[in-house]
C-alpha cells in the first residue's frame, strides 16, 4: 500500500464517493463524473492491497446496492466508462494519456463494485442493478431494451483484441481481463458447477461470440509476451510542465480522495510487498483463458473458446485445411513453446501445457518435434522433485504431461540422447553427468516412493507406472544410479509384500473362532501384487527389446538376484518370471566361466560381451507396454474447481474475504 495506507478507511465518509452511492440521482452530464474518475493510482497487485481495498469498498457497495434501484448510478457509472471506450483505439494511437487513464479509472471503479455486488446477489439481481436508471417519483426505474450488461461484457472483449499492448494501456487492459474474471466468479459462490446463466450466455453465444478466436488469441499472446509492469511514470497521467492537472485536479480530487489508491506507486518503492506479482497482466491472461476453455458446453452447442484453443496453428503452416475448422487461429509456435518453458513452476502454466498437449494435435506435433526438449522436460521433472512443496493438483498435471508425452516412440528414444551436467535441483546423488531418459526415470521411481510412504494415491502410482512402462522398451545406457534405482524400488515392493502376507498370517493365526471382521489384507495384497507384476513387465520389456543398450541394468539385476527368487513360483508372477530368470542363469553362467574375484569393470565387460551372444530367441515375447492417458478417467469437470482454486488463490485483483465463500473442496476430485 501506499504512504497514506490509513486513509482507506476514511472512504466511506468522502463527499464524492457518499454522493456515488446516495439517495440523490447524478446526470450522465454532470462534471461529477468527470472529478470522480479523474485520481491517481496503480491497481492492487497483490492480495494484501486488495483485501484493505475490498474491505474499505464494501459498506459503500452495501448503501449503493440499496440506492440503485432509485438513483440508476452505477448504470451511470458504467455509460460513462462505455463513452470512453469508444475512442479508446484513437486515444491509444495518439497517445492521449488522460483519456486512457480517465476510462482505466472508470473501470477500476466498476471492478470494486461488481465484486461485492457477486457476493451479495444472484445474477438476475446483478442484471437488474445494471438495468436501473434515473427517474421520477412514481415512474419506473427501469430501462427500455438496452441490456447494460452485455454492453459492458461486449466492450470488453472489444477492448482487450482492439487496443494494442503499451505501457500506457498496460493497466486498462489487466483491468478488462480481471472485470471478465469478476464477472465468472459466481462459480466460487457455488459448489455445484454452474452450467447456465445470464453472463455464460452472453459469454458463450451473445455478441462476444464473433470474438472468440481473437480472444482466445490475445490472451495467448499475453502469456507469451511476459511483459512486466510498466514504471508509474509511465502509465499514470502527471502534472504537465506548462500546467497543472487537468479538470481542476489540483483542487485536491487526485491528492486527497484517491490518493490512498497509489497502490504501488513512489511513496511505498522501498517496502515492495512480497507477495506482489511482476507480471499481473500476463498472469490474469492465462487466468481468464483457463476459465473461459474451461466453461461446460452447452445443451446445443460446444464450449466456443474450447475449440479455439483445441484448433489452433502455427503462423509457419501454410497448409490448407480439409475441413473449415470454427474459430481456428494462427500463432506463433516457437514463442508460445518458449513462454511455455519458461512458466512451468506456476500450476496455471502446466495446465495450459497440459490443455495443449492433450486436445490441441498441431501443438504436440510441434513439441514432440522440438529438439531442445530438456527446456520442457526438467522444469516438469523439478516439479515432481519437489512433490512435498507442490500441491497434489500440480503433481497430477506434471505426471499426466509425462504421460502423453511418453506415448511417442521417438520421444522415448531423445530423451536417452540428451546428456546433462550437473543436475544441481536433484540433491540425492551428485549426477554430473547423466542422460535426460535417465533423470526422468530416477525423479518417477522417487515420486513412487514418495506416494508410497506419505499419500499412498493409487491414481498417481498408476500414472507413475504407466510412463516407466511406456519409455521401457526404448531404455538406452541407463545411468548406473537409475538402473540401481529401478531394482531398489522393486526391492521395496517386495518388502511390502512380505509385511503384508505375514500380516495377515498372524492375523488369521490369533483369530481362530472368533467371528470379528478381519482387516482386507487381500485387497492390499492384490494391490501390491499389481504393482509388482507392473514393475516386472517394465523390467521386461527393457530385456526383451534393448538388452545390449543396457548393461547397467544387467548388472544391478545380478547384483540383487535373490530378491526374484520368491517369485519364481508365485502364480501371478510365474510367466513373466521366465524371462529374468533366463537372463539371471545366463550372466550368472557366464560370470562363473570368467573365475571369482571379477572387479566391477570385469562384470561390465562381460555383460557387455554376453549381451551380444544371448540369442533373442531364448526371451519369450509379451504384447508392448503401452498406455494412453484417457481424460475420461477424470471425474467429470475435474478441471474447473483447480482453475477456480488458481483464481481464488492468485490474489492479484480477484481476493474474497472467506467468510460466506463457500469455495469447491480440492481434495475431493
């Protein structure tokens, strides 16, 4: 906050904004307005700004709540900001700084009110105090035909794809998105998914639908351009050298009743706030793209910014296309791919990645073609690494990423011809040297064993498991460390099995005759059991197709041969089993032959030498380890509580005290 951070709960008794709110009417004409949008500030980036903002507007929204219906004010409010907007493209391209600012003002003043106005009625009420109007006793106060509401949203739209990115529109542009924002945000006052509605129809079929794709596009755009904001000099109207302010501002309108809005600007510089965001405007742009992708579809008809975002193509594909695609765009894919990288530590990022990657076909075409893909990949990994401070939403999105990533061959190949140095976020092990492949497999066995010892999800060992799988049959030189890693996890499986069968042993042992309900040590087991054939199919398949690529591997399977031996019988595990013990007999053999006392660099070499001399024949074959990532295997709209949980969470613009909040419980999807 800025130096005069007490003044905000002097609000409420300020001549200007009391006449706002009162019982008294004010003509569209009046130069009120003009003295009321005319103050100097920068909007709240951060949550702690916005709560003492919020709490300080929300008696004044209460009073104008009550008057509207009489005085038509805030519909005033909103015609002067609509005015504005006209002109807003000319005054960009001939730099006329105050009438950005007056309108960026404008709108600021709307935003603060929409968001107690959300919390304190339904959407038809909204849509009635937007509707109300000036008027005489007796007469009604309601307005003809004009919808006031989808003239608003409409001018939005308008105004973020028409005026262009400067630093002095910077801040009228953070503000358009986040009314948008505003605007969807009755989701977060409910715990069922809203599928209808005055402001989704507007949005999904009104007059903003014509926009979609330069929407959607925009947005994009933002994301990718990463820009911070701008300085204050350079996006807030000052005092001209030939003047002073202009409409009489020196009367103190700028330096008494807004200047506790200088959120940010030069007096508070030496205390920035931690929690402030340098890039609120790229921030909010994913934001509302996440909301917006993410809006059920119709009875009738498809969510139209889903396909916008499914549809999308490179600005370097001059290709036709077969069939008309709706709202399909063109944009640049090296820029968003970079952008991409980049932002991969927020949650919002990676599940715009994981959007892309999933519905967008001409978007993972290109990823999977890029041959810088560790940019991608470690910030994935280093989300995984650091499961404990991410929370399980991130996780999930980092993992099914991996997923589908692991369901191209050639992927699976790369990532073994990358080489890295000196991993310095993996602090288990100095890894100096190791390949992409390798490091990727060390981070999902230690997620493995992460799940398995704290959150024990059956959801996340699956996905886990299913991308070991995927990558296995193209295992290549694994490092010595994840070729150790890989049988240590096995080993810890069967440790657990072990526990479990003597459980339940001794279970059945001290319970003989009596009647009590025994704990389901079966279905544990079966769980186990399921996980262990998995990890011995994964094993498999690296033997089958790329033994001699593998000696490291060869060489831990020797070193820890008696963990397979109780279940070489086992008769879930016997044919599977075979195998490895092929494989197990015939280095072992072959070890013997070459005398006792091996050094390391003995074994290797022998392994290596018997890699190319075990006949292919002598391994049996098994249909190839392939798994798809199904999104049907997610309750149905999964995604909208995580976008809604990012929303709440950002605190640039968008923060709600809890109370009467009645948020969606994340844990429960």
């Amino acid at each position: 906050m800025g130096a005069n951070t007490s003044q905000v709960s002097d609000l409420s008794d300020n001549p200007s904004l009391k006449a706002l709110v009162g019982t008294e009417s004010i003509s569209e004409n009046d130069p009120f307005w003009n003295q009321l949008i005319s103050f100097t500030f920068i909007s709240p980036t951060s949550s702690g700004d916005s709560k003492l903002l919020e709490e300080a507007v929300i008696p004044l929204a209460k009073i104008l709540i009550e008057n509207n219906p009489r005085t038509g004010n805030f519909g005033a409010l909103v015609r002067i900001f609509l005015g504005r907007t006209k002109e807003l493209k000319i005054s960009t391209e001939c730099q006329d700084q105050l009438f950005i600012w007056q309108a960026h003002n404008a709108l600021f003043m709307i935003r603060c009110l929409l968001k107690v106005f959300i919390r304190e009625m339904s959407e038809a009420e909204l849509h009635q105090q937007f509707s109300y109007q000036e008027r005489a006793p007796g007469s009604c106060g309601e307005t003809g035909s004009e919808d006031l509401l989808e003239e608003l949203l409409s001018n939005l739209v308008h105004l973020i794809v028409e005026v262009p990115l400067l630093d002095i529109t910077y801040s009228i542009l953070f503000e358009a998105v986040t009314v948008l924002l505003v605007f969807f945000s009755y989701q977060l006052f409910h715990k069922d998914i809203l599928r209808d509605g005055i402001i989704y129809q507007h949005i999904m079929k009104g007059r903003c639908m014509c926009l979609t794709s330069r929407l959607v596009k925009t947005l994009l755009y933002n994301f990718i351009r990463q820009e911070k904001c701008p300085p204050p000099s350079t996006h807030i109207f000052e005092p001209k050298a030939e003047g002073g302010l202009l409409y009489g501002l020196a009367s103190g309108v700028a330096s008494g009743l807004w200047s506790v809005f200088t959120l940010g600007g030069a007096g508070s510089r030496a205390g920035i706030d931690q929690e402030h965001d340098p890039l609120p405007l790229s921030n909010q742009s994913l934001l509302l793209l996440l909301v917006l992708a993410n809006l059920t579809d119709g009875p009738e008809w498809p969510n139209p910014y889903r396909q916008a975002i499914t549809c999308f193509r490179n600005t370097q594909d001059t290709s036709s296309l077969p069939v008309e695609q709706p709202h399909t765009f063109q944009i640049n894919f090296n820029s968003l791919y970079t952008a991409l990288c980049e932002q991969q530590r927020s949650d919002q990022a990676t599940l715009l990645l994981y959007t892309l990657l999933h519905q967008n076909t001409n978007m993972r075409t290109y990823v999977l073609s890029r041959t810088d893909m560790d940019n991608l990949v470690l910030p994935i990994l280093e989300i995984l690494y650091h499961v404990e401070e991410r929370n399980s939403h991130h996780v999930y999105m980092a993992l099914i990423i991996l997923l589908i990533l692991t369901e191209d061959d050639a992927f699976n190949r790369s990532i073994h011809e990358v080489i890295l140095k000196n991993v310095t976020w993996y602090t288990e092990r100095s890894l100096t040297e190791i390949s992409l492949g390798s490091l990727l497999i060390l981070v999902v066995i230690r997620t493995i064993q992460f799940n398995m010892t704290r959150t024990r999800d059956k959801y996340l060992h699956t996905n886990c498991l299913a991308a070991l799988a995927n990558m296995s049959a193209q295992f290549r030189c694994l490092h010595q460390y994840a070729a150790q890693r890989i049988i240590s996890l096995f080993a810890l499986l069967s440790k657990k099995h072990n526990k479990v069968l003597e459980q339940a042993t001794q279970s059945l042992r001290g319970r003989q005759g009596e009647s009590a309900a025994l704990p389901d040590y079966a279905q544990d087991l079966s769980v186990i059991e399921e996980v262990i054939r998995m990890m011995l199919e994964i094993i498999n398949s690296c033997l089958c197709n790329s033994l001699h690529h593998n000696p490291n591997l060869v060489y831990a399977l020797l070193y820890k041969r008696e963990l397979f031996e109780q279940f070489r019988t086992h008769p879930s595990f016997q044919d599977i089993m075979q195998n490895l013990d092929t494989v197990i007999g015939f280095f072992s053999q072959r070890l013997e032959q070459a005398g006792s006392d091996l050094s390391v660099e003995r074994v290797q070499e022998v392994i290596m030498k018997g890699a190319q001399a075990l006949p292919k024949d002598r391994l049996k074959k098994f249909p190839e380890l392939k798994f798809k990532y199904v999104e049907e295997d997610q309750p149905e709209d999964f995604f909208i509580p995580y976008v809604w949980s990012l929303v709440f969470n950002s605190g640039v613009g968008l923060h709600w005290s809890p109370h009467g909040i009645e948020l969606f419980s994340m844990d429960s999807g």
